[in-house]
C-alpha cells in the first residue's frame, strides 16, 4: 500500500512527536509500505521556515526523509490540472495538491485533516 503525508503528519513523524499515534507510526514504519512525501510539503515547509513558524535545516529533512526510505513524490502537470480542477472543499492549495497527487497516483493520504475526506480519496487519520 502508498500512503501520502500531509505536511504536519511528516513534522510530526520527523520531530518523533506524541501528536502521532501509535497506530500512524506502524503504518508510516511498515517496510511494507510505500511512505510517499510530496514535494508540494517540502516547499509548504520550507515557506513556514521562511516566515518563522518552523526551524530546520534543509539538508538535515532531505537526509532524514532518506534515511526513513520516503519516496518524494515531484509535482507534475497532471496533478498541477488536477488541483486546479477540484471543487472548493478546500482552499489550501498545498492540501489540494495532496489530493490530486493522491487521486492520480492512487494514494491514500495521512492527515489530521477530515475536510480532505469530502474529495474522495483513502484517508487515514492521524
């Protein structure tokens, strides 16, 4: 099975943080599983580090997302048509990426966001 992170599930999972429960972490470390991070997160991340509301280092997310065997997942135009093509549930755009790169590639997405159920796509809550 491919599991996309929501962005605030890949912080959660990378801070070793006890928002993330038990069962979220046995999905995200089963070999088994194909753990996808998009690059629409890394870019999310790397804009809340720019305005302050995150710290860390660049090379330090890129080596942990490697060492945890995460696959990232490039923005395409497929998923850039998709996106813009859904309905309005939800206005993040980082979140509507998720979507159409979960809808597309067929992923279910973990995320502590329940409006993301309203488009459709396997959701695992976190």
């Amino acid at each position: 099975m491919s599991y996309l992170l929501d962005t605030h599930v890949l912080l959660w999972w990378l801070q070793d943080a006890p928002r993330l429960e038990g069962r979220v972490r046995d999905v995200i470390s089963n070999p088994d599983h194909d753990i996808v991070v998009s690059a629409a997160s890394i870019w999310e991340a790397a804009i809340k580090r720019a305005i302050g509301k995150l710290s860390f280092d660049t090379p330090t997310l890129l080596q942990a997302l490697r060492r945890g065997n995460v696959r990232i997942l490039p923005i395409t135009a497929d998923h850039a048509l998709a996106a813009g093509d859904l309905p309005r549930h939800h206005e993040d755009p980082f979140d509507r990426m998720l979507v159409a790169q979960a809808a597309n590639d067929g992923l279910t997405i973990i995320t502590h966001d329940r409006r993301l159920q309203q488009y459709g796509v396997g959701i695992v809550h976190a």
